[in-house]
C-alpha cells in the first residue's frame, strides 16, 4: 500500500492531479446542480405566463 500512495516517487505530482480533477468535477457539478434549479423555476415561471396570457 505504501508502495502504491508514494507512486514510484511521482506522488508529488499525481495526488494534486487528481485533487485537481476532483476539485473540478466537484464544481462543475455543484454548477450544474445550480443551472438546472434556476432553469427549472424559470420555466415553472413562464409556463405560468403562458397560461395565464391564454386565459385573456
């Protein structure tokens, strides 16, 4: 195991790769999540207008 966490003496350079991908798929979720909640109220907004626009 230790073997493996030191990498052949390159962990210095591919544990913060990966904390850097991680870091950035963490994000881009968190982004995603947000986007898709404020789309989501947005289209619950104007499907509402629309309905009400076809009323008058």
């Amino acid at each position: 195991m230790s073997e493996f966490l030191h990498m052949g003496g390159y962990a210095v350079f591919v544990w913060p790769a990966y904390v850097a991908v991680m870091g950035v798929v963490v994000i881009l979720g968190i982004q995603s999540w947000r986007s898709q909640k404020t789309l989501t109220a947005e289209a619950a907004r104007l499907k509402q207008t629309m309905g009400e626009e076809e009323q008058h």
